[in-house]
C-alpha cells in the first residue's frame, strides 16, 4: 500500500528512503500488531494497543455500564493510535490536499501553510463534532453544573477516554511529521508552541479528572481554529477572500471570553466550594487551591498569550490594507490622462496651430534633398 508517488528510489535507511515510506512502514507495524489479534498467545498484549484498558463494570437505573479510568497501559493504546494517525495524514495529504496544490500551483512557502491548515482543517472539525456529541449524549451541555459537580471525575465512558486518547495521539504524531513533511526551520518554532501547548492542556485535563471541562474547552477551541484554517486556505487559493478572517475574529474573541468565564465559574468557584477539599491520589481528588490556581494561572496566561497574537495579527492585517489602499492611489494617480500643454507658438484649433493673435504660424521651409 503506496501513499506517496516514487519518482526516485532511495537507499534503504537513507533519510530520504524514511521519509517517502513513512507512512508505509508504520502502516506495516499496525498490520503486525492486528496479526496478533489472531493468534492466543499474542492477542492478550495485542489487545492493550487496541482497546482502551482499566474498565470496570457498575450498576446504574440503566443497567449494567462499563467505565474507564487512566493508567500507565494507556501508552500502549496511545502508541497505535499513534501509528493510525500517522496513516491518515498520509492518506489526506495524498488523495486530497496534493490535488488541490496541484490544481492551484502554490508557491513553495503558500503550499506548506496550506498543507497544516489543510490537515488541522480536517482534524479541527472531526474533533469539534465529536466533542460537540459527547457533549449532547453525556448531559453536560444542558447541565453546566454537572461539569463540576460530583468531583473527581475518576470513571469515564468509553467514548470519553477515547477521545482524550485520540487527542493526545495526535498530538504527539505532530512532532515527528514536522520532520517528514520538511518544514522550513523558520517555521519549527512556531508549531511547536502550539502542539505542546495542546499537549500540556489536554493532558492536565486527562490526569486530572478535569475531563468534562476539557471536552468544552477543546470543543471551543477547535470551533474556532476551525474557522481560522478555513479563513487561511481560501485565503492562500485566492488573495482577495479575506472577509473570512472577520468571521473569525468574532469567534475568537467570543472563544476567549467564554473560556475564561467558564474556568472561573468551574475551577474558580465550583471546585472551590466542593465538600472534598485535598489531594488524594488513590481517589484521584486534585481539588487543592494550589492545583486550582495553578490551573487557572495556566489558562489565563495561554489565553493572554492567543490574544497578544490576535492582535498582532490583526494590526499586520491592517498595515497591509493601508499600504494596498496607498499603492492603489498611486497607481490610479499614474493612470489619470494629463491636460494637453499649449504651444509655446499659439493654440491648436481645427487640428491647425494658431497664433495668439489669431493668424496661422508661417510654416517651415523644407530644403530640397
């Protein structure tokens, strides 16, 4: 199974051999591991990469449920969904987004940018969906007490700790694509403060048990990334498509707010007035006001940290519009026709030249060759 067009071979283990088969390579690894599957003596340490692990069984009004907590065999699950996204990003860079570069022929520096919002495009709706789902099913959305009530947060549905699961594997996919995809040094720094920056706040809200507060967070958050990404590749296809950064703005800023709002209502005041105040690790309990500071100090600085770009984006926005309206004056004062300059001699009438005194100016001898 080929993800990528060989137009020259490579040595093996040559950089350029690992990084045109990545995808292949890793695509082989998960086959190994569902082989596995197959047989009795693997398929009890194949099943610790697939299936979520640490389940337990309780009775609720609905029946028997099962429900998850975190534990250290959670990076065997990490790891193969870690090889699955690995595969989709080849997929959706092959079959979708090398078409449309193809199609529209990008400069170099426009075609890189358009890849990663290309592929946070993707990422950013199928996790705002899904979180917008666990959202609806659990109850959380319509009960905004429920996401600190009833704290920790130590047993999760299946399709919760999927989620985060899913979350932090492709994250963590991120770093070594930055490799295979050759981006440019300048542009390293940049992506890696926000891919840790996701690492460091969906993992807090992981071990936490800060879980249903994670799922609306992240679901903002991707809501508006999505929008922004979108905003940027109509923008890279065609200049003149920049009314889609407004939109965005709005939602940034309404992002912004409601993130701080709901921290301080969650964390601030309803964890702060829960009756199991202190750390208790067998319990999972972090409700301390060191953590809960700590955590409020967190959020507050990245939010900070996304409006000081925000503006910085904009103001740059702004300066280009100035100077495009500038460079339009002057070019459309270039282009204005200049009035006809009267002869030193007279005027022209008829097509004729006249005098000022009315009479036509003696015309000129022309010598004989």
């Amino acid at each position: 199974m080929a993800f990528r067009r060989r137009n020259k071979s490579y040595p093996f283990f040559s950089q350029e051999f690992l990084i045109q088969n990545h995808a292949d390579i890793v695509f082989s690894l998960v086959i190994f591991i569902l082989i596995g599957l197959m047989f009795e003596a693997t398929a009890k340490t194949a099943i610790l990469f697939i299936q979520p692990q640490y389940n337990i069984s309780t009775q609720s009004p609905e029946g028997e449920v099962t429900l998850y907590q975190y534990g250290w065999r959670d990076w065997a699950t990490i790891l193969f969904y870690f090889f699955i996204t690995i595969i989709l990003h080849a997929v959706v860079q092959e079959y979708v987004l090398d078409k449309v570069n193809r199609r529209f022929h990008l400069s170099k520096s426009k075609n890189t940018k358009f890849n990663e919002s290309g592929q946070l495009c993707v990422f950013h709706l199928v996790s705002s969906v899904w979180s917008l789902y666990i959202l609806i099913t659990e109850g959380y959305l319509f009960h905004p007490s429920s996401l600190w009530e009833n704290y920790p947060h130590v047993h999760l549905r299946f399709q919760v700790k999927f989620f985060y699961l899913t979350q932090l594997a492709y994250w963590l996919h991120a770093l070594p694509e930055l490799y295979f995809q050759k981006v440019r040094k300048e542009e390293i720094p940049r992506q890696l403060q926000y891919i840790c920056l996701y690492l460091l706040h969906v993992s807090a809200a992981y071990l936490l048990n800060l879980s249903r507060v994670g799922l609306v967070l992240l679901c903002l958050q991707y809501l508006s990334e999505l929008g922004f990404h979108i905003a940027r590749m109509f923008y890279f296809t065609d200049e003149s498509h920049q009314k889609m950064f407004d939109v965005w703005a709005v939602s940034f800023v309404f992002t912004r707010m409601v993130t701080l709002t709901l921290m301080f209502l969650a964390v601030g005041f309803g964890l702060a007035r829960a009756e199991n105040q202190g750390l208790d690790w067998d319990l999972g309990n972090f409700n301390t006001v060191l953590i809960r500071m700590t955590v409020l100090l967190l959020v507050c600085l990245t939010q900070s940290w996304l409006l000081w770009k925000f503006i910085r984006f904009q103001l740059r926005r702004w300066r280009e519009f100035r100077h495009e309206q500038a460079s339009r004056k002057r070019s459309a004062a270039k282009q204005t026709p200049r009035p006809l300059k009267r002869d030193s001699l007279g005027h022209h009438e008829n097509g004729v030249i006249k005098a000022e005194n009315g009479a036509s100016p003696r015309p000129k001898k022309i010598k004989a060759p």
